[in-house]
C-alpha cells in the first residue's frame, strides 16, 4: 500500500528545515486518536482507536547534511486490529523506529517556463557526510519534500501498519468463532471411527505374524 502524502496544512508532525543545522534537534509529537482514525480510514485490517484512548508518541531527532535531512527516532502508538480466529476487535499497542533522509524534490517550471526552485536548498545528490554512510542504504528510506518543512504523517502512519500483528489475538487461549449448536457434531463424533482403525491395526500386525 502507498502511503497517502497529505498536504503540508494537514500534517500532524512537521519540522521547520529553518530550524535545523548539523547539530539536529530533538522534537515530540503526540499522537492522537483522531490523527490515526483519519489516516487509517479504509485500511483493511487495522483502523484508529477509540476517542479517549492514551495519545501515543513520535520522538525524533533531526539535522542537516550537505543539503539534505536525515530524520530517526520512534513512534508508539494503539491501533485496533481483529482476532484471527474470533474476528473480535483487539487493542495492538505498536513501536516502530523511524529512519528517513529527506531531499528536497527536483526543481519544476513555473507556467513562464523559468526555472522554479525549493526554498529549502538543493536537489538531492549532494555526498552524504561520515555519519549517514555508517547507515546501511536499505535501513533509510528516501524521501522527498518542498517547501520549507518536512511532513512525517507519510512515514509514521507507513510503519504502523508495518508493526500490526499479521495474526493479532484477543487472547493467546482463544477458540475462534463458535459453532451454532444445531450444526455442531456429536460430542463422540469420530470415536467409532477411531476404534475400528485401532482394530483393524491390531488385525494386521496378526495377519503379518502369520
């Protein structure tokens, strides 16, 4: 599934680029129930939690480098997901880490033709410095932004859906759906059945005796 990239206005957790050098920053969000009903609506299998449930959390730190952010940190949060074998709602209490470089997104034309550039400083392709290169490239995902913020909606609701359960239980004892009574079997249902096998077993090993 992509990851719907909401507008800049609607994001719940940005970062001003202004505000970052080679130093970093540390920054924390809550995240709130209303946040994850509205970015899971429509996911199959996993939906926001009810209003009142705790807020959870993105903690993060972030800094420039030749150009480009580099963003890494957690999130926590609770989502609602259903039992595999009962189809009950259960509670999923979810922690992810979060790595990501940002890059500013390639220069467009205006409608004159001229050349349109990002307020937030050049496109990528700038080396990365010493302590980017000590990530291995498939644990950093690559993203673009413009503007002069980096929205983060896109790759906190991403690994959410990541860390819910794919089998989740209400409860590790649980004996999934029930069956209606006037469809259930006899409570013997396969005794007989199992008996004459252990007859027939016990007939066999006289007859190859013989």
């Amino acid at each position: 599934r992509t990851p719907v990239r909401r507008p800049t206005d609607m994001a719940e957790f940005s970062i001003d680029v202004s505000e970052l050098d080679e130093i970093g920053k540390d920054y924390s969000f809550p995240v709130t129930a209303s946040w994850l009903v509205r970015e899971l609506d429509g996911c199959p299998g996993v939906r926001g939690p009810a209003s009142g449930t705790s807020d959870g959390l993105v903690e993060v730190h972030a800094q420039k480098s030749a150009g480009e952010f580099l963003v890494r940190g957690h999130v926590t949060a609770t989502v609602v997901s259903e039992c595999y074998r009962c189809l009950e709602d259960v509670s999923c209490s979810v922690t992810a880490e979060l790595t990501a470089l940002y890059a500013a997104a390639p220069v467009t034309k205006s409608a004159k033709g001229a050349p349109k550039e990002s307020k937030a400083g050049p496109a990528r392709g700038a080396t990365l410095d010493d302590e980017q290169d000590e990530l291995a490239t498939d644990d950093v995902e690559h993203e673009t932004f413009s503007g002069d913020k980096l929205v983060l909606d896109a790759l906190v609701r991403e690994h959410v859906i990541l860390e819910v359960p794919m089998q989740p239980l209400c409860r590790e004892d649980c004996p999934g759906i029930p069956i209606p009574e006037h469809i259930r079997g006899p409570a013997n249902f396969g005794e007989e059945e199992s008996k004459g096998g252990a007859l027939r077993a016990a007939l066999s090993k006289l007859e190859t005796k013989k």
